[in-house]
C-alpha cells in the first residue's frame, strides 16, 4: 500500500551539519515505482568549498575526489526533475530535505516536496527499541551496508529497512505509520493552500489574518513555512490555537536576513497592528524603574531611551516593580517602610515583626549598613548604558540568498532594517528620536551580548 506510492529514497553527503552553511558532496537517489526499483543513481558533488577533515575520514570521500565532481548547480535541473513528483524518503529526512531546499534555492529552483523520515518510521513501528540511527537499524534487522557513509551505500539500507519492516509488520501496518509520520496539518476550508505553499522555509515574520483583514497574530520563526502549518496541526494544544485557526482567512509574510531581525519586526509589528492573539507583545508598557540617590529610593516613570542606564529596573506596570521590590528586600533584609513603600508606623515595622527586615526602622542597624545592602541589591537592577558614542548598524546576513540586512539601533532602540546605503542614511537620521520600546531593548540586549554580533558603527549625527 505504501511502497506503491512514487518514491525517492534520498541519501546526502555534505560537508557538515547546516544547511545554509555547508554544502553537499555526494548524492544518491534510488527510485521507487510500485514497490520496485525503477533506478539507482549516484554522482559526487564538488562543494566548491573545502571538506573538514573529520569528514574526510567519516565518508572518505576527500577533496581531491572532488575537485572534476560536477557542482551542484550543473547537476540541478535533472535532479529537480528526478525527485518531481516524489515522496522524499531518508532516514533523518529534515537533513537531506533541508540540505536539497538550499541547494535548490542556490540554483534558483524552488523545490518542495513530501517527506517521510525512517527515524521516525522505525520509532513508530519498534518502539521497544531505544535507538533508531542508521548504524542501529542496519545491526538490528540485519540489513547489508557495504559503503556505510557512502550516500548510494546509506541509502540502499534505507530502501532494505523498508521491505524488511513490510514483511515483520506487515504492508497494512507499514501504510498506517507511513501517513502517521508523514502526515501533513490540514488547512481550513477557508485558507487558500497556494497562500500558505508560497511562505519560504526561511526566517522572517508571518502575519495571520482574519475577517475584514483583522490582524489576528503576528508570528516568527527561522523557518515560516513550517511554523505556520504548525498552527493547523491536528493536536493543537488550547482552544485559544483552534480558535485561531478557525479564524483565520489569509496569511502574509515578511522575510528576514535571521532570527534578529525577525524578533525585532515582530515587536514592531505587533505594537503596530494590535493583533488580537498577541497579548503578551501588545500590552501598553509603563516603563517604570528605581532610582536610587544614596539617600532615597523612588519609583519613576517619566524617562527617556537615554535615561534607562541611570534606572534600576524596567518594568512594564508598577505592580511589576513594587513585587520585584519586595523579594529584592525579602532576600537582602530591607525596610520597605524606612524605604517610603509601606504606610509608616511607630517602631518596627511588620515585616521585621515576621523576620524578613533587619530592623532599621526598631533601631537595630545603621542607615549606612541599610543602604549599603540597597545598593548591593539594586546591582542586579542596573540597565545597560549604551557602549556607543550614536548609532550603529547591526549586520545579519542571509547566506541562501546571499543578502545582508543592517539593523540601525540607538540608545537601545530599533530604528529600522536597512538594504542599502541610502536606507542605511535615511534611518540614521530618523535615529535622532530614538523611541524606546522594551521588548526590542531585551531583544537586542541579548543579541549584542552574544559573540556572534557583528556591529558597525554608523556617522555620528544623532543627538
């Protein structure tokens, strides 16, 4: 019942584990028409990159093998043609499909296909087997893999997984865990499935929505196209999730160059569109923080992009800051009525009555001592102060489409994404008001903090 189905049982060698980063280097497809092989096919691929030599000595295969291989841009009108129509089957299928996709988009050929995973196949119909890799399922049915990390080699012992499991489970069984495996979400009768074929497994920003064109949400993800069939999956966990995609009647999208600039659109977008299942996003921030002049602490409120590295704290409600304030004074023994933020009474306060003040208000230490404490637990509180002397630019690159964005950020806010160098101008002039927004400021926080940032610094004619 299934290996009736046209199949593509596909192979790859590459030259590591990411998609966008490394390349293929060797190619196997052995199709499948009515439970027979119809053909075996195999070719080396050059990477027109070099091959890390703890790969070299997994697959043997070596970059002199390589170098009169044809590239994979030669090879990629056939193979797209060979694999058309096709269900791809491979063990660990996410890998080589993702590895194809980028490959294919190189050439400038969209591919898109339905997959099958015999990881997940063999889970499914062995489960009381604990593990499923490729050398586990070749030592556990006894199948014959003469060229192990050979791609026709690795690929044959899929095909002879295939057979073996529908003669010991049966082909009836085999069919039934085949579509559960593959089974793909179902759109809703009302969403046009070429809307939703046409959102690129790339990163980006995905907005859904609704009657009369409502925003209902904005989304993001590294991979779109996955994550928004993600939401008309059949498990869906809440009726929130199933209210959404009843709802929904047409879904749009925004690519980015990487995940930085799609947290930072989302942000943007969902502040600007109100959608209504955003909540946590959408919700109005107060912006408040401490501050703390040695002799006085005081909430505020009214402050700028510029002023958040002279606050302690940034909080969206002032019910958020004063329960922040009352664990920090829990923790380090503080004196919430000393301090001004519980009603003063005569004498000890309650809280030193039930053990979580020190007792600066019965008497029983120094301001000093109080306030140095203060301060020790205001540290943790303390917002960054912008490292910069004005704006600078964010770099993101887009490897499959060889493209690069630049973030224009200043004092901690998002200006906008760049493509060009007039762009790049516009928004260092619009980052002479710089507004703030929380969220963003989290986003980037992180980002800038990490390794991986790659920051310019842009002229200086901000204020």
């Amino acid at each position: 019942m299934f290996l009736d189905a046209p199949l593509a049982i596909v192979d790859l060698e590459t030259t590591g584990a990411h998609p966008v980063h490394d390349r293929v280097t060797e190619i196997a497809v052995i199709e499948v028409d009515g439970g027979e092989v119809a053909l075996e096919w195999s070719t080396l691929v050059n990477p027109e990159t070099a091959i890390p030599s703890a790969i070299q000595a997994l697959t043997g295969i070596t970059n002199d093998m390589v170098a009169d291989a044809p590239t994979f841009g030669r090879l990629a009108a056939e193979l797209h043609e060979r694999l058309a129509g096709r269900v791809l089957v491979a063990h660990n299928a996410r890998f080589d499909y993702g590895f194809l996709r980028h490959e294919f988009a190189r050439a400038g050929l969209a591919y898109r296909a339905k997959t099958l995973c015999t990881v997940k196949l063999s889970r499914r119909l062995y489960p009381e087997h604990p593990r499923h890799n490729l050398d586990s399922v070749i030592a556990r049915h006894g199948l014959d893999c003469r060229a192990r990390h050979r791609a026709l080699g690795d690929a044959n012992a899929v095909w002879q997984f295939l057979r073996h499991a529908a003669e010991e489970r049966g082909s009836e069984m085999l069919a039934v865990a085949a579509r559960q495996v593959a089974k793909q979400p179902s759109l809703p009768a009302h969403l046009d499935p070429a809307m939703v074929e046409a959102i690129p497994e790339a990163p980006g920003v995905y907005l859904l929505y609704g009657e009369k064109d409502t925003p209902l949400y904005v989304g993001k993800s590294i991979d779109m196209h996955a994550r928004v069939l993600s939401h008309f999956a059949d498990d869906l966990r809440s009726p929130r999730e199933m209210q959404l995609a009843r709802e929904v009647r047409r879904v749009d999208w925004q690519r980015t160059a990487g995940e930085l600039g799609a947290l930072l659109r989302e942000a943007a977008l969902v502040k600007e569109l109100l959608p209504v299942f955003n909540r946590q996003l959408r919700r109005p921030a107060e912006l408040c923080g401490f501050a703390f002049d040695a002799t006085k602490l005081r909430l505020v409120r009214d402050f700028d992009a510029e002023g958040i590295a002279h606050v302690y704290g940034l909080f969206r409600t002032k019910r958020a800051a004063f329960a922040a304030l009352r664990g920090l004074a829990d923790e380090h023994g503080l004196c919430l009525q000393a301090l001004g933020f519980e009603t003063a009474r005569k004498g000890a306060c309650f809280r030193h009555q039930i053990a979580r003040c020190a007792g600066l208000c019965a008497g029983r230490e120094s301001v000093h001592a109080h306030h140095a404490r203060l301060a020790t637990a205001l540290a943790g509180l303390k917002n960054a102060a912008w490292p910069w002397r004005g704006p600078v630019g964010v770099v993101e690159k887009d490897v499959s489409r060889e493209a690069t964005e630049v973030h224009v950020v200043h004092q901690w806010c998002y200006v906008g994404t760049a493509r060009s160098e007039d762009e790049v101008s516009a928004l260092v002039e619009a980052a002479r008001r710089p507004r703030f927004d929380l969220d963003q400021y989290r986003v980037l926080l992180r980002h800038l903090r990490s390794k991986r940032a790659r920051v310019v610094e842009l002229p200086c004619t901000a204020s």
